[in-house]
C-alpha cells in the first residue's frame, strides 16, 4: 500500500563522502533537539522587537529547515503542498472578501501574514538518513529524554515551594533579558489552595506542561513501557492540577478504539482510584476532581475554553452572506466576537471557522491531518496530537503546538519502513529481518 504523501527531491546531488554524511547528520540532529528543546524549557525565550516578539519556537523550525536542505535531506511532501497553497487561497480570497463587502472590516494583514509563515514548513518532509539511522524512534527518545528532565524539574519546582517561595520559582521570566523574552500574556503562577500548581519550572503555563507530561506517558505506554518514566510523567501530571494533560491521556487512552479500549480505560480509573484515595489529602486532589464541575459555570476556564466558542460560531457564522464559507477574515476572532457579552477563548476549530469559515476549516485540518498519516507511529499519540491541536486551545498560530507535531511525526521521512536503527526500502525490503523499533508495529515476529 503506498503512502499518502508523495516527496519530490529538491536537488540531485551525487551522495557525500561518509565523514561528511555523518558531520550534516550530527548538525541535523542538533538542530532538531534544540527545536524539541524549544518547544519545552525554551517556551519563554525569543527575540523581543517591542511590538512583537519572534518566538523561539518559530526561529528553530526554520533553522532546521535550513540545515535538512544544505544536508540535501529536505523534501516536498506533495499533497501538502497542494493543501498549502489552498489554504492560503482561501485566507487570502477570505480578507479580500472581507475588505470590500464588509461593512466594517476588521481583518489583519499582519495576521495572514504569520499564517503563511507558521504553515509553510508543513509543507517539507525529510528524506530518509543514508546512514540507515531510524529517525522516527530517535526523535521520540529524544523527546521522552528532554520531557523527564521537565518532569523532574516541575516536582523538584512544586515540593521546593513548601521551603521557600522565591518570586523566580513560578515565574523566571523577569530575569530574561527584555531582547531575548518570548511573547507575553500567559497565566503563568495559578494558585491551588495555599499552594500553587508546578509549571514545571520552564513552561509558561501549567496546562501546557501538564499536556507534555500526558504525551510523554503516552509515548512510553504506547512505545517503550519503562515503568520509572511511567510513574515520573504521571505524578508530574499530578502536581500541574491540570485538566488539559488529563484530557489527553483520556483521548490517548480511546485509541486504538475496540474492546480493550474498555480495559484500559478501567484499569485507569481504577488505579486513578487508588492514587486519590491514598494521596488525595496529601496533594490536594480533590481540586482537580473539582473542576469537571466548570464546564457550568460561565466564570470558569472549562466554560470559556470548551462552551462558550459555540456560542460565539452559532452567533456570528451566518452574519454575512459570505460569512459561512469564508470567514470575517483573518485575525478578527476578538475583534468581531461579542467578546463583550461574555468571555471566549478561541480554540484552533473555532478561529478557523470564524476567520476562514467551513472552507478554511476543511482546508486546514486536512492539512494538518495529512502531516499525522504516519501509520508506524501508533494511532493513540497521532489522535492526542490532532485533537489537542483542534480542541484544546488556540493553537493555530502557536509555534511550539504545531512545531512539536511537526518535528515528532510529520517531518519524519516518509518512504520506508523503520526497522530496528535501520531503513528498509526498495530492494532491500526482501532482506533478512532485524529487531523491531516500537515504531513499526507492521513488524510480526516468526515463532521460532
């Protein structure tokens, strides 16, 4: 069965000598982890301009970019480019729509701008390494390394905060140099009782490292069932408070959907269970159970993060008589919303369907649905990455949400079947079979 996207080269050169093979594949390498890097303990650095600030996140995808294609690993992944180039029409045919029959025209160019930029690298894939190194199983242990040393640190953050209480524990970010700080505006120190939730130290938000905490215990359930990592990932999950990395463990928990899907959703709640019921005084527990009960309240983040942006869809989509299929135009969720009636937040399925309307919506999610057709990484982690992406915050125009997508799933090589630290294609394919990568679950071992 042939893969869904298809690459096309962007050059022809004959293959490098071994020593230069290895030397551009260490400067790929470290290229990708410090964008890994960027999206997790690097959240709140970039390069401030004063009215705008260039996220980390979003200067690092593009460095790698630029190291694939002068180590001639960098590739067109086909259908995407095609998905690309539509949705862009469709932004841009949506704020020329807008500027001329809108009454009141609120679109950002600045905004169609950013979205260019952000989902231009969605349309590159990297060619596989000709050193037969398994990039896929790589950039997952790579990532499950970078995400214990945040575990650590946000327990080590949250148990320090019982000895002593410094103004950097939660927040660092005043001691950033002001050139060098990220983007603003995040609700960083979120108290919980007498105490306050871990961010784990480096994150700018808690749900944000509770939602890497969620993945990464993911990632080793699905992958490399190292119980220490387990357990680590999960009381950091713990200590956050969150509902957002509980949400995803529960979505990740759903795939792949049949009869064991019941089985573990149980064991889950049964060991959940036991964890309340023996440390839930001790940790406070009981307010993170709390929080289902938000959804109620129109005060709460549960009601303005997940119900009231139905209510801003259902109150503005049919406005225009264009308003349907193409949107208000891009960067007008806020300033169009009746923000003033009641607060919203403006989750990615939102903001597509209020700036760029069902066809911009269908346009976007297919390709950012596309990048996750990876089917030797296991359907659970794909679901989780698509659904936080669609539901779980506003996240089209977010570098570190897209970027960590991308660089995990949907800039791994697509032609190819990863075996143990080898690739096997073409010819090759008949050969004797080596160990597995978790990565490959087509791999069926021969009884012996």
């Amino acid at each position: 069965m042939h893969s869904l996207a298809t690459t096309a080269p962007f050059d022809a050169q004959a293959p490098l000598d071994a020593a230069s093979t290895r030397h551009q594949g260490r400067a790929l390498r470290g290229a990708i982890v410090f964008l890994l890097l960027s999206t997790t303990v690097l959240q709140r650095f970039g390069l401030n301009f004063g009215s705008y600030s260039a996220n980390v996140t979003l200067l690092a995808m593009f460095g790698v970019l630029g190291v694939a294609l002068a180590s001639s690993r960098l590739s067109f992944a086909v259908e995407r480019v095609f998905l690309y180039v539509l949705c862009i029409a469709i932004a841009a045919a949506s704020m020329l729509t807008n500027l001329n029959f809108s009454q009141i025209d609120r679109s950002s160019f600045s905004s169609l701008l950013l979205l260019v930029v952000m989902f231009l690298p969605f349309v590159f894939v990297l060619k596989p390494d000709p050193t037969g190194r398994n990039d896929a199983d790589w950039v997952m242990r790579c990532f499950s390394n970078i995400a214990l040393f945040c575990a650590f640190a946000g327990i080590a953050q949250f148990f320090a905060q019982f000895v002593m209480k410094p103004p950097w524990l939660f927040d660092f970010t005043e001691s950033i140099p002001y050139i060098l700080r990220g983007p603003s505006g995040f609700n960083t120190v979120i108290p919980v009782g007498s105490l306050f939730k871990s961010n784990g130290f480096f994150f700018r938000e808690p749900s944000g490292f509770s939602f890497t905490m969620a993945f990464a215990l993911l990632v080793e359930v699905a992958l490399y069932k190292r119980l220490p990592r387990i357990g680590a990932f999960a009381l950091a999950l713990l200590l956050t408070y969150s509902g957002t990395g509980i949400l995803a463990l529960f979505i990740g928990l759903l795939f792949p959907l049949g009869l064991r899907t019941v089985l573990r959703l149980g064991a889950v709640a049964l060991v959940g269970g036991l964890v309340v019921v023996a440390l839930g005084d001790v940790l406070n527990l009981s307010f993170t159970l709390g929080r289902v009960g938000e959804f109620g309240s129109e005060r709460s983040s549960a009601y303005i993060r997940y119900i009231a942006p139905f209510r801003v869809i259902a109150d503005t989509m049919m406005s225009d008589a264009w308003s349907f299929w193409l949107g208000h135009g891009p960067g007008t969720i806020y300033r169009l919303g009746p923000s003033s009636s009641y607060d919203f937040h403006d989750p990615t399925w939102a903001k597509l369907l209020f700036e760029y309307g069902v066809l911009g919506f269908v346009a976007f999610v297919a390709l950012f649905a596309t990048a996750l057709y990876r089917p030797r990484v296991p359907q659970q982690l794909r679901a989780v990455l698509f659904f936080s992406w669609l539901l779980m915050g506003g996240h089209l125009l977010t570098p570190e949400n897209n970027y960590f997508t991308l660089t995990l799933v949907g800039l791994m090589p697509l032609v190819g079947l990863a075996l143990g630290r080898r690739v096997v294609t073409g010819a090759s394919a008949d050969a004797d079979p080596v160990p597995s990568s978790p990565l490959d679950p087509t791999t069926v071992s021969k009884p012996s």
